[in-house]
C-alpha cells in the first residue's frame, strides 16, 4: 500500500483485510482535504485535451484532468 500526497499511511492494522484499511484511509483522506468525490462514475473515455490536459469522459459529464 502507498501513500497519497501530503498524507501518510500509518498505523494499519496489518490483521485487517487491505480492501478495508485502504477504503478507511481514502475515506479520511477525502475528507481531510475537503475532496467532493463523486461515486459511483463510469468513465467512457480518456482523450488527449487542451494545454496537455485529459479530457475524461464519464457518466457525470466531462472532466479536464493533469493526470
């Protein structure tokens, strides 16, 4: 298991299931940095869009994307 930018991965109970600490850890991560997550999104299409972004098509209408 990795950690996100700016918060680290400690303390998982390694006695616990991954799927259920990196669910736990994302979820605390969503909500320390304020993220509007959307789910459940099916995506499309990636494509190559303006100014060397992503244009990420999905379910919810389109995004622009860095990564």
């Amino acid at each position: 298991m990795h950690a996100l930018p700016g918060m680290e991965l400690t303390g998982a109970d390694g006695s616990r299931p991954s799927s259920e600490v990196v669910g736990e850890y994302f979820a605390r991560y969503e909500r320390t940095f304020g993220l509007r997550v959307r789910r459940p999104v099916g995506v499309s299409a990636v494509r190559e869009g303006a100014g060397g972004r992503l244009r990420v098509e999905t379910s919810e209408g389109v995004w622009s994307a860095r990564a």
